[in-house]
C-alpha cells in the first residue's frame, strides 16, 4: 500500500477518472481518493512509477510537479468521469 499526494482533485468526477485509470493497470487492487485533501491511497503490487506515470497522463500529477498541460489534462478526466 502506497499513498501519492496529488494535484488538480476538484471532484468526484475526477475521483472517478482516477479510480477507473488505476484500477486497469495491471496488480492494482484498491484505489481510494480523498478529494478533500488530494491523495490518492492504492493498495497492491503495482509499480509505483507507473501509478504517477498514469496520473500525470490524466492531469493528477504528484504534488508539486503540476503544469498548465496537467490541469487541462485533469479538466478533461474530470467531465469524463462525470459521465
């Protein structure tokens, strides 16, 4: 289990994207979102680097490493997982 602070959770939308993401990739068992405080928990053998590698596609990058790209990114994850 691994906790990774994130950037750019405004919403169950983006709560959603993120948990739909992770949860593909291969040894991933749980993925709980806290939108209130931007972490995201995952439980599993997954490979770490790849968990941030996917959230930084999406728009979620770790704490302290956003951009303009990964907030337009993360708007985009947001209205899909509204969906």
């Amino acid at each position: 289990m691994f906790r990774i602070e994130v950037e750019n959770i405004k919403c169950l939308g983006c709560a959603n994207s993120i948990r739909e993401a992770l949860m593909r990739i291969n040894k991933v068992d749980t993925v709980d979102v806290n939108i209130e405080k931007g972490f995201v928990i995952i439980t599993g053998d997954a490979n770490r680097d790849s968990i941030i590698t996917r959230l930084t596609q999406l728009g979620y990058p770790e704490k302290g490493n956003n951009s303009l790209s990964c907030k337009a990114k993360s708007y985009m994850s947001c209205a899909l997982g509204k969906l």
